[in-house]
C-alpha cells in the first residue's frame, strides 16, 4: 500500500494527526527533500528506510515502490504542503494504476494557510473579498493563456501565488496590468511557519524592491489583495443580534 502525505506547510507539528501516523508506521519513506522539513522524518519508526526524492527520477521512484511492494510493505511519499497542489502526483498515482497497486491520499496544510496563520489573515472578508485564487508564473511548467496573471487580477479578490519568487518585477507589471492599483496591498512570507521564516507587508508595486532588500530568492509565497491590511470590511452576519440562525434566533431590538 502508497499513502501520499501532505506534509503541511513546514513546521513539523503541523502535519496532520493521521500523516504523523502513517509516517511511524511507514516501512519505507520517500520524501521530497527539497521542500519537506526534514524534523518531519524524526517520527519514521527505526528500522524504515528513507529516500530522497529530489534525487530521483519518477522511473527510480517507482522501483523503489514496487520493491516495497512485492515485500508487502508500506510506503509513504511523502510531498510538501498539500499534494494537490503543485505536487505532481497525478502522474505518479496513474503509475500506479498501470501497477496494479493501491494507494491512498492525506491531505495537508498548503503554505497559503500557513502564510495565512502568521499574518492572522482571514481571505474571504465580507465587502472585500469572498474567494480566494491559488495560482502561479509560468516558468517550466506551462499555464494556460486563459490563467494568465492578468484575467486572475481583473477580479481584484484574494490572491496567493506560488512559485514566483524569482518573476516578482515581471509578477508586479502583470498584476497591475490586470487592474490592481499599484498600492494594493502584498505580502512576501519566506518559508511560511519554518523557524527561518520571514514576512513582509508591502504592495503590488514593491514586492521585488522587498524581496531584493531582504535577499528573498525562493521559497517564497505572494499574497495579494485588501484583505492582508484587513480595512474596510464589514462584520459577518453570522454573529449579528438580530441575525437568526437554525441555532440561534434573533434578538430583538429593546428601546433604550
């Protein structure tokens, strides 16, 4: 059996309950070394063999599943953050299909919610944003013309992109391009919840300035939108006195 585990955004305690698990009951433990907080390998049991897959191709990947395999033992790939997303998994579970051999998924926390956790953000505020758009600069891996940066940033809503950190100058001109003022508010978290991790505040318009003044190079996460400075918003109905919901009935106003 192959269980794909998210391992959350970074921090090792923030892998899920059920992931902590699979990893200590793992016979075999392929991870992606050049992403995966290595702390993260420290609950394998001790006799599990561990692999780094930044050094692998899927070929070797594979052989080593179907060694495992054949031995009737557990595997786990261990991926960053959450596997659905940018974590070229797909291609490796229809492998497995063609194998014959059974897998499972378990999610984790993407850095997005990491970034989220340190800034205190909440994405979908009431009056200024009530979605929240994931996605990336092309670079290797293509994007289809119909996500370009620019269609995304017409929505003037929540954005977090992944992958981009070396694009920020390109990143910024198609944003604005897109219809964000140029003072829009932006942040550049760097390794969201490690113990090195750094966040800055800044805006559309400065975020290659702050990631050139703070040596920013990679392993970095955009967020975009009013919601990061959290201004203007309006309260959420659901708390509200004279809001009724199925367990709460509105409370009537009393003159004072």
């Amino acid at each position: 059996m192959v269980y794909f585990v998210g391992a959350g955004t970074g921090a090792a305690d923030l892998i899920t309950v059920r992931g902590m698990r699979l990893l200590q009951d793992a016979d075999v433990i392929i991870y992606a070394g050049s992403l995966v907080n290595p702390e993260l390998l420290n609950y394998a049991g001790e006799h599990c063999e561990i692999y780094n897959s930044a050094k692998m191709t899927l070929e070797e990947i594979l052989s080593v599943i179907r060694s495992a395999e054949a031995e009737g033992k557990t595997t786990v790939r261990l991926h960053t953050g959450e596997p659905s997303i940018y974590g070229a998994v797909r291609e490796q579970m229809d492998e497995l299909d063609e194998l014959g051999i059974s897998y499972e998924s378990c999610p984790g926390v993407s850095a997005c919610f990491g970034a989220a956790a340190s800034l205190n953000l909440e994405y979908t505020l009431p009056g200024i944003s009530q979605s929240l758009i994931i996605t990336r600069m092309e670079g290797k891996t293509k994007v289809p013309e119909k996500e370009s940066i620019e269609s995304f940033a017409a929505h003037q809503t929540s954005m977090a992109i992944y992958l981009s950190t070396g694009m920020l100058r390109e990143l910024s001109e198609r944003l604005i391009a897109g219809g964000y003022e140029k003072d829009t508010p932006a942040a550049l978290i760097y390794k969201a919840t490690w113990p090195e991790e750094e966040a800055y505040i800044c805006t559309v318009e400065t975020l290659n300035a702050t990631a050139a003044a703070h040596g920013i190079t990679k392993t970095a996460l955009v967020l975009v939108g009013e919601v990061i400075t959290h201004r203007h918003y309006r309260k959420s109905r659901l708390y509200a006195a004279d809001f009724s919901t199925e367990f709460r009935q509105a409370k009537e106003k009393t003159e004072s």
